[in-house]
C-alpha cells in the first residue's frame, strides 16, 4: 500500500525526484509525474503499464505557465480557456520543443489542462514544471474517483498518494483540438458539449476508434470492469438472477436483489450520475456476480460522455 495523506511538502519533494504522486483532480485521480523529465514520464507508461503510442494530459495551474509549453494559442481555444479552465476541459495545442516527445507519443500537438481541484491547484503553484498524469488506473481499467480506488490498483507500485477527496465531476476532461478552422472533439468528457458551442459555436465529433492516430488514447476498449459487461438501451431483469449486477440510470430493477443493483441517479441528475459512474462500475466488478448489465442513459449534456464510456466498457 502507498502512504497516502495531504501532505503538499512530501508530494512536492517526490515528484522533484523524478519519482510519481498520484493526485486528485475534479474529473478523476492522475498518475503524475514532472513531464520534463524523460524518466518520470517513462516510469508513468510503466507503472501504468501503458502503451507509448498513447499520450499523456500535462497539467499546470495558469495560463502564462501554458505558454510556456505552447507555440499557439488560437482565439477559440484562448475563449474555452477564458471560460472554463480551471476545469474538465483538455486543448490539443502545438508544442515547444521543452515538451518531450515522450509525452505526447510524438504527436506536434501536447495536451494541456488547468484542472479545478484547490489542493492540486496548491499543489501545481509551488513546482515549476508541469505534471503528465494520465489517470491512475492500469491500462484499460475503470478510472479511479478516490484515494482508495488508486491504492488498490496501483498501491505497491507509487511512493505516494495525495488524498483530495472524492472527485467531484467522476470522468475525465473532454478533449478538444482545432484544425483548418474547425474544432473538434476528441473525447467527450466532464464539460458538456452544449457548454462548449455555447461559448465557440457549432463542433465537430470525432468519432470513436481505436486505429486512428491523431487520437491514440480514444482506443475502442476501455474503462472496462473484469467481469463480463453488456450494454442494453433498455434493461428487464433476468429473473430471479443472482449471477448479475446491473448498473441502472434512474431507478431500480423490481423482483432483482438491491444489493446487486446500482441506480447512477435516482433525481436522473446527469452530473450526480457522472459523479457515480466509475465507482459504481468497480462496485459492481467486486460483487459475487458473473455478469454486469448497464443500461445507456439519456444521450444529452453528461449523458453522451457516461454512454461513450460504458459503450467503451462493452468493447472489451
Ligand atoms: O480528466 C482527465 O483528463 C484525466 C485527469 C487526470 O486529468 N486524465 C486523463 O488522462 O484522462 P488519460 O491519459 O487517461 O487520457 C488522456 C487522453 C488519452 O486518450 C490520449 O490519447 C489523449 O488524451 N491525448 C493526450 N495527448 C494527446 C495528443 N497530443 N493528441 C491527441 N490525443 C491526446
Ligand atoms: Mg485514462
């Protein structure tokens, strides 16, 4: 098991080694490293057994600091900033050459965020470098929403864990990149796409795949629990089965077992729902079940984000 507490001077000092901190952020914990220093960022693909074709977010906590890792900073970008950072908000920028090629898998593009946490925001004002974290899970795996989710997986592999709580948002930043004039999604994520367009106009999705190589990480399969995960529109009870979990948007299965049931939000609260999501799915992965059930919540605001990753989930 790794320490884990708040101590701000023990992460600072850690990661000035070159060694990893796993840190809070408002979407979901990070695996974070000083992302100019080679080794750092070598040892995050490895304790997160991570393939290197697959680049990492850095993080920092202001604008003038991003500029020192951009070359460009265009105006849409410069607006989404403006209104969201700090937040779950990701912009694909071209990089400076001070960016190792490591961390952005030799992309020209490095992916940056200002995530809105206040011990990691205290945590980023006192280093000055920025932080590669990915999130803390091993590859592949549900993303973890809390210390103790981070230690269960990565625990023995990571000298420290700087504890802040639960994440509030519960997925990752969406993903966002301009190209000829157009803006384009990479990833959905915690910031809604409505909020977006409200702010910069009419994007553009990219849909999933798992071969494109503008987007390494948007792979197919993801987010996935061990046991057997199936994905319905809508889900009826298999009766009187007690070999299954279900993961539900609003309310509970009748005639099945509550304890085998999760419901992400029984107001049908998208954020309270998104805020559920991972932690719920490992639930669920740790219950004496076979099989997990989900069913897709409604495709607006958060929705579209949760369906993408239980739609990744059922890739597996
Ligand atoms: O909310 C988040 O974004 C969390 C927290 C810790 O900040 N981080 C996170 O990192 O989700 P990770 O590594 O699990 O996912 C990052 C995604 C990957 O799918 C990766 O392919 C994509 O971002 N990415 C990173 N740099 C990129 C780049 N230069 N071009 C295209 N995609 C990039
Ligand atoms: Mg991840």
């Amino acid at each position: 098991m790794a320490v884990t507490g708040n101590d701000l001077d023990r992460a600072k000092e850690t990661l000035v080694k070159g060694e990893l901190v796993a840190i809070p952020t408002e979407t979901v914990y990070g695996l974070a490293g000083n992302a100019l220093d080679e080794k750092a960022v070598l040892s995050i693909f490895e304790v997160k057994n991570r393939p290197a074709f697959d680049p990492l977010i850095i993080h920092t906590d202001s604008v003038e600091k991003v500029m020192q890792y951009v070359s460009d900073f265009p105006e849409k970008a410069r607006r989404l900033a403006e209104n969201f950072w700090p937040g779950p908000l990701t912009l694909l920028l071209p990089k400076k050459t001070v960016i190792p090629d490591l961390v952005t898998s030799g992309l020209d593009s490095v992916a940056v965020r200002i995530p809105n946490h206040p011990i990691l925001l205290d945590l980023l004002g006192r280093l000055d470098f920025p932080l590669a974290a990915p999130s803390a899970n091993p590859f592949g795996y549900i993303s973890p929403t809390n210390a103790m989710h981070v230690n269960a997986q990565l625990g023995d592999k990571i000298p420290y864990i700087l504890d802040g709580g639960e994440s509030s948002v519960g997925i990752e930043s969406t993903i966002v990149g301009f190209e000829n004039n157009e803006t384009i999604i990479y990833r959905l994520g915690g910031l809604a796409v409505d909020d977006i367009e409200q702010v910069i106009g009419k994007v553009t999705l990219m849909p999933n795949s798992s071969s494109d190589p503008k987007a390494p990480g948007m792979l197919k399969s993801h987010y996935a629990p061990r046991k057997a995960f199936f994905l319905r529109n809508k889900v009826i009870s298999e009766n009187g089965n007690e070999q299954t979990g279900y993961l539900l948007f609003d309310k509970y299965l009748e005639g099945v077992n509550i304890e085998n049931q999760r419901v992400l939000s029984f107001n049908a609260n998208m954020q309270e729902a998104a805020h559920n999501l991972f932690a719920y799915l490992r639930e669920l992965d740790t219950l004496p079940v076979e099989k997990i059930i989900a069913e897709r919540v409604p495709a607006y605001s958060l929705g579209l984000a949760i369906n993408d990753r239980l739609q990744r989930a059922a890739a597996h």
